[in-house]
C-alpha cells in the first residue's frame, strides 16, 4: 500500500505534503495517517533547506476529516467505546496533530482542493495561510454525527474566523463554499481548481525568498500573539529580533537594499 502521506521537496526549499488517501477523501483520524502525518511534520521541522510547505490533498477532496466506517465502537478508530479510553485515543492520536503543527517554525500553506470536511477543515485552520480551488467546501459538522469537534477544532476556527462566524459553523454543522470562505476570512484566496497549486507555488515562492531564519520567528511570534499578553509578545520580539540583527541574512538585505540589488539570502 502506498504511504498515506507523500512528502516532496524542490530546490527552492518548497516542500509538498500530500495527504495520499483519494480512494477514501483522504481522511485523517486514522492512527497510520496521523503517524505519517507527524512524520512529515518532523521531517520537515528538522530540514534545514525547507523554507515553507504546502499541504494538499490527492484527489478531488483535501480531507473528509474523520474515518466514518470507523466510528463505532471496536470499528478500528478512535471511539474504543469505553470512555476512558476513548479519551486516551484521541490524546495519543488525532490531537497530537495540531500540537505539532503549532510546534512546526516552518510556514504551512493548504492548498484546498477540494471538500474540507470536520477535521479536515480543522487541519486547514492548523496550517498558517489557506487558498483555495473554486469547487473547495468547508464543513464544522461533528455536530451533525452526534460528536464535537474532539481534534482542537473549537480552539483554532474561531482564531480564524472569528468566534460568531465559527459558532455558526460549529453550530448548525452546515456546509459553505469557497465564495464563503474568501469572504468570512478561512481562506484568503480562491482560484480555479486547475490553478490551484500552481497559485500555491507561487504563495510559498514568494515566502521562499525571504531570510529563513526571519520567517521562522516571525511564525513563532505569530503563534504565540494568539495566546499572549502584549506584554509577553513584546519580550519575545525583542529577544527574536537581536537574534535577527546577528544573522548574515540580514546583512545581506540590508546591502541590498543600499546597493540598489536583489539580495541573496543563505540561511545564516
């Protein structure tokens, strides 16, 4: 069988992770999905060469979220059917995901082709920048299965897009489109689905170009603004940018922009 996750990186430092389950809509609960999920993530953070990620799903969907077939009790997913450990199946499985990805300093782009479904909307909400291809649909609908979202998703939409809007998602379970999602603020771009990721490539090109150590700290400040005092942000910053100050990168931009050029960013 084919890895559930494909991951692929180019010469630019762009790597592509592929969520690989299109017979299926490529659903994430899984615990072989989740763990080649967390591989990639790992792999990526520790790649010195990697510059900003998109992540995609293969097919026509990004990812329908959680595995139906799999929900009963003794189905072979995460509802053990006593509730202990259930609990403990979610903590060591689905909900490790965007605890990782709040970890991860590299930038992460979804390129949404398609459905977004429950965890899968909530996994685009745990990426940094979201696009989107014309025939995208976001969906909160664990209410509509009887369940809430148990992945972290009550946390990271309303951070999106705003609690009101992500009440009413959360709420009536009820499916929006990618008009919808350009306009309450999931997405920040919708593109014909042909185009989609080629417009990903030139989203994560355009972070690829800057100094890598400055777009990791700046992704880290970005997080960690979303759950601290103005005052602990500041501190972080001050921190972050004498760090930035001592690098070669910064250096170089500076010459640049003196010496009327395109500068040429290493890393250092």
């Amino acid at each position: 069988m084919d890895s559930p996750v494909l991951y692929e990186a180019d010469a630019q430092g762009i790597v592509t992770i592929t969520l690989n389950r299109p017979e299926m809509r490529n659903p994430i609960s899984d615990h072989e999905v989740v763990q080649a999920l967390l591989a990639a993530l790992d792999r990526l953070e520790h790649d010195a060469s990697a510059r900003v990620a998109i992540l995609t799903g293969a097919g026509k969907a990004f990812s329908s979220g959680g595995n139906i077939n799999a929900m009963k009790p003794g189905g072979g997913g995460l509802n053990a059917g006593l509730p202990a450990r259930t609990r403990g199946n979610y903590k060591r499985g689905i909900q490790l995901l965007p605890l990782a990805f709040a970890a991860l300093e590299v930038p992460v782009i979804a390129a949404v082709n398609g459905p977004a479904i429950g965890a899968g909307l909530d996994l685009t909400c745990m990426c940094d920048l979201r696009i989107a291809g014309e025939s995208a649909k976001f969906a909160e609908s664990f209410v509509k299965l009887g369940i809430i979202p148990g992945d972290g998703g009550a946390w990271l939409l309303q951070r999106v897009i705003g609690f009101s809007k992500a009440a009413e998602m959360s709420l009536t379970g009820d499916t929006i489109g990618a008009a919808e999602a350009l306009a309450c603020g999931l997405v920040s771009k919708v593109v014909p689905d042909t185009e989609l990721m080629d417009a990903a490539r030139a989203l994560a090109a355009k972070v690829a170009a800057n100094p890598p150590f400055a777009v990791r700290m700046t992704k880290r400040l970005l997080w960690e603004a979303r759950r601290s005092d103005l005052a602990t942000v500041l501190e972080m910053s001050a921190a972050m940018q004498a760090v930035a100050h001592a690098t070669q990168d910064h250096n170089e931009a500076v010459d640049a922009f003196l010496e009327k050029r395109t500068p040429v960013f290493k890393g250092d």
